[in-house]
C-alpha cells in the first residue's frame, strides 16, 4: 500500500440475495479490506464464489446488505442514487469481460460515451485529445474512426479499457478482462493493465480466473466461503 490512509476500505461488508420460498443465499460474509492509493489487488476464486458481486459493491453498481465501504473517507453506502452515480462516472472506471461497446459508433465515439455525463466542463472540453493520446498508447491511433465490429478481440477490450479511463477515475476495475481473449491478446492486456496501474498511479482491482494474471499484482487474494483470504505477494509489490 501506499499513503498513510486506505483509498478504499470495505468494513463487514455482506451481500445476501432472496430466494423465491427458501432461506436468503449469503454470498459475502463480513468481507473487511484496506486499499491503499495506487495499490493493485487481483481477486480469484471458484467460478460462483462471489468476485463479480464484491466487485460490482466496489464499483457502486450494488449495494451491500449491511457493512460500510469508503472511498478516502466518503461512506459511499449512504448516498443516494444520483450522486452515487456522479461519483461512479468521475472516480471509477470500469471493465468487464464482454466489451459493451456501441457497434454503431466509431472507436473514438465509444472511448468519449461516458464524458457526456461529466460534470466538470475542463475534464469535459479536454476529452478528445486524452482519447486520442490514451488510444495511441495502447496502439489504437489508426482505428479511431473504425467501428467495434472490424477490430479483434483484444483491440476492442484495449477500446473498453481507454474507455474506462477517459474521466480520469482514481480507481480503474476489471471483471475478467480477459477471460474471452486468446493467450496472446490476454498477456498484452494484462501488460496494458500493469502499466497503467504503475504510470497512471491509478489504483487496480482485477477479478480473475488467471492466476498468471492476479500474481502480477502487488497482493492476491482468494474469496472463499464468503470470506477473502490473502493467497500471496504478487510480482507487482
């Protein structure tokens, strides 16, 4: 970790779901973390253990059943819809395993989507040439004007990814990103998100099946039972 206090810190965090006619199914149990500013966690455990629902709490898109999750102190568990939502938008960048991008856009048009909801009118007015310079770094400058379905599979995940970052969030997460990839395209992205989380000193939380992938981070940890548990230092620390 870096800095004296956790950029995000979940406190007996628990998720359960109802169920029609039977007992709710507790899914997270009392999950406590600290993530220091710039720091980067890679999540694995068994296909059903829960890693997409503790990501989607994370990402704000949930909400926990009972304990706290805080964002450099902010209790965000306590806000309403909308200025949960502008706190997404602005602070957390989001990747997941299928792309979401528009088919009718251009790449250029589907890295600035999420700038249309931006508040700040600087970080607004700013947003092409960040796009353009973003997608230059991940090898994208001559695809600006190409539509998702004439780029590979890795290239649209890299289009997702700059996407991601272009309101330049403090936190940059990713649900399997590269979990439909080939081998090749799946080391270059996972590459491409160890870089940024270095260069950018952005924070990273990746959910994944690779353990290849999670040991490039600085810990890894396994959800299991409901519970994490440290598994080991990754390369990354």
């Amino acid at each position: 970790m870096t800095g004296n206090a956790p950029q995000l810190e979940l406190s007996g965090v628990t998720r359960r779901f109802e169920t029609y006619g039977g007992e709710p199914v507790t899914v997270l149990a009392g999950i406590d973390l600290a993530i220091g500013h710039g720091d980067s966690l890679g999540i694995i455990g068994p296909s059903g253990s829960g890693k997409s629902t503790l990501l989607n709490l994370i990402g704000t898109l949930d909400r926990p059943t009972t304990g706290r999750i805080r964002f450099d102190g902010q209790d965000l568990t306590g806000l309403a819809e909308a200025p949960l939502a502008a706190f997404r938008n602005r602070q957390i960048g989001l990747v997941f395993q299928a792309h979401h991008l528009l088919p009718q856009c251009s790449v250029l048009e589907n890295v600035l989507l999420p700038t249309l909801a931006c508040p700040n009118e600087v970080l607004r007015d700013g947003a092409p040439d960040r796009a353009r310079r973003l997608l230059d770094r991940v090898g994208l400058s001559a695809r600006l004007g190409h539509r998702p379905g004439h780029l590979s599979g890795g290239e649209r995940q890299r289009v997702a990814v700059v996407r991601a970052l272009i309101n330049e969030p403090q936190l940059l997460l990713a649900d399997e990103p590269t979990g439909a990839l080939d081998r090749a395209s799946a080391e270059n992205l996972g590459q491409l998100l160890v870089d940024l989380n270095r260069d950018l000193g952005l924070t990273l939380i990746v959910v994944t099946h690779s353990l290849e992938l999670a040991r490039r981070l600085r810990r890894v940890v396994e959800l299991r039972d409901g519970k994490l548990h440290l598994k080991e230092q990754g390369t990354g620390a």
